[in-house]
C-alpha cells in the first residue's frame, strides 16, 4: 500500500492504478480498466492532494504504476477511441461506376442456333422504354461474361439432345470450336448441366462496351425447352453512354430483360422477368 501527504491513501494495492481524466480530474481503476465503485470519493480525496504536492505522491507511488499503461487505459476509461497517424497522405482512387456480377436465365422456344452479340447480352441485361413502343436503352454499359450453363433436358424416347456453345476470337487469336453431346438413355428425366467458359484469347473473356455492340460473342444451339443461364459482370452506364434498342412494344420508363438472341429474334426470352420484343 502507498501513502502519500500526511498518510492519505493514493492508491489502496498494486492492481489499481490512478487515471487521469484532465487536469483536475482522477479516477481509479483496476488492472482491467475497470473504474471502483468508491472512485468518486476517492477522486475528491485524491485532487487536492495531487495537486498540493505531485512530485510526493509520484515518489510514493507503487512501482508497478507505469504512464504507459494509464495512456492505454484512459481512452477506453472515457469510451474514446484514439485515431491512428497515417502521416502524409492523400485519399486512395475510387471506383464510383456501379458493378455488378448477375445470373439472367432463358429458356429457347427452337433449337435453332443463334449468334449472341454484344448488344444482345446489354439488352438481355434490362432495358428502360424512353420513346413508347419505338426505343428503350440499355442499363448497362460495358459487360464480361464468366460462363454459360445449359441443362439441355431430357431426349424423348433416348434420343440425344444436345447443346454447344461457340466462342468467338479476339483480334490476334483463334480459339477452337466448342461442342458437347449429351446422349439421353430412354426413360432418363434429368440431365447433367454442360457448363462452357470462355477460353482464353477469346472475345468475351474480355470486358467489352456498348461502342462495340454488333461483335458477335458466342454462339450457341440449344434444345427447345432446355435451361440456359448466362453468368455476367456489368458496369452500369456511366461515362460510356446506353445504347438504343428498337422494340416493338414498351412502355415510357418501364424496365424490361429482352431475349438472349436480341428482341429481333427473340428465340431466348428469360424465363421469369418482364420482356418484351
């Protein structure tokens, strides 16, 4: 125990500490930060004590007290947090274009093959009608595409349904063309997904803008009926501007998804969201 000016306790054992608060304020603590119940009538105690003598009662203070640990204890003591010193700085680049990665799921109406271009995909993506049954623009700017998914369904009577997608090359590359056959035995209901990525060097591996919107990405055969679900990253528009697609029906400010294949051909219309042609 430590005494200090005329044999008043400082401090009452070696796990509690005296806390300043400001410079005429203390309070006492424990060894968790945890203020005593008696703090106050200890405080009123201990001002006039401090402050009519500091250098006696730092001498006579318990040796465990170290300022190091009052500094860690204060601010958690006032329920402050100290902010940490960066130094010179300057604030680091943001992205403020909106992004976004989104599944969008179609459904073909024939199995007829259909070539996807960039514009077919920002169109599939959502449009908004801004001229009454004549022209809605895109949502979107600029895409990437991850996958493309197709649950071809079941053959009937084990016949084979089959399913391909088809990527088209960047500028300096070639990439071989892609095919899967997937055999159905009689009687099977359920197939397994065929899942297609684009390969490297291939164009829609690549993020590609609205100002290259007739560039073919893929193209892709599918049976009538089947899944098909197309993984993409979008940018919204912002400094590249939507693009105008012509539609024969929308409404002024309405949002619509249009066919995978472009609302021209509309054999790949999404499977559950609003569309239109």
């Amino acid at each position: 125990m430590a005494t200090g000016v005329e044999g008043s306790n400082v401090l009452d054992s070696k796990s509690k500490y005296l806390v300043p608060i400001n410079d005429d304020h203390y309070i006492i603590v424990d060894e968790k930060g945890e203020v005593l119940p008696n703090s106050k009538s200890a405080v009123k105690k201990q001002v006039s004590l401090i402050h009519s003598s500091p250098a006696l009662v730092d001498s006579k203070l318990d040796s465990n007290l170290a300022i190091p640990s009052l500094k860690r204890m204060a601010p958690r003591m006032l329920g402050k947090r100290r902010g940490r010193d960066l130094g010179v700085s300057i604030p680091p680049r943001l992205l403020t274009t909106l992004g976004h990665v989104k599944t969008f799921r179609f459904s073909p109406q024939n199995s007829s093959s259909r070539a996807i271009t960039v514009a077919d995909v920002l169109g599939a993506a959502g449009v908004i009608g801004t001229v009454v049954n004549t022209t809605a623009v895109t949502l979107h700017s600029s895409v990437k595409i991850h996958r493309v998914t197709v649950w071809p369904g079941a053959g009937g009577s084990g016949a084979q349904s089959t399913a391909s997608v088809s990527w088209a090359a960047g500028e300096s590359s070639q990439v071989p063309d892609e095919a899967y056959d997937d055999s159905i035995p009689q009687g099977t209901t359920v197939t397994n997904a065929l899942a297609f990525t684009p390969p490297k060097g291939s164009l829609a591996q690549l993020w590609i803008t609205s100002a290259d919107s007739a560039a073919v990405l893929f193209n892709i055969s599918a049976p009538a009926g089947a899944i098909v679900d197309v993984q993409l990253s979008l940018r919204v528009c912002d400094t590249i501007q939507p693009l105008a697609v012509s539609v024969a029906t929308a409404a002024l400010g309405h949002i619509y998804y249009l066919s995978l294949d472009g609302p021209s051909g509309n054999v790949y219309p999404p499977t559950s969201l609003p569309t239109t042609h």
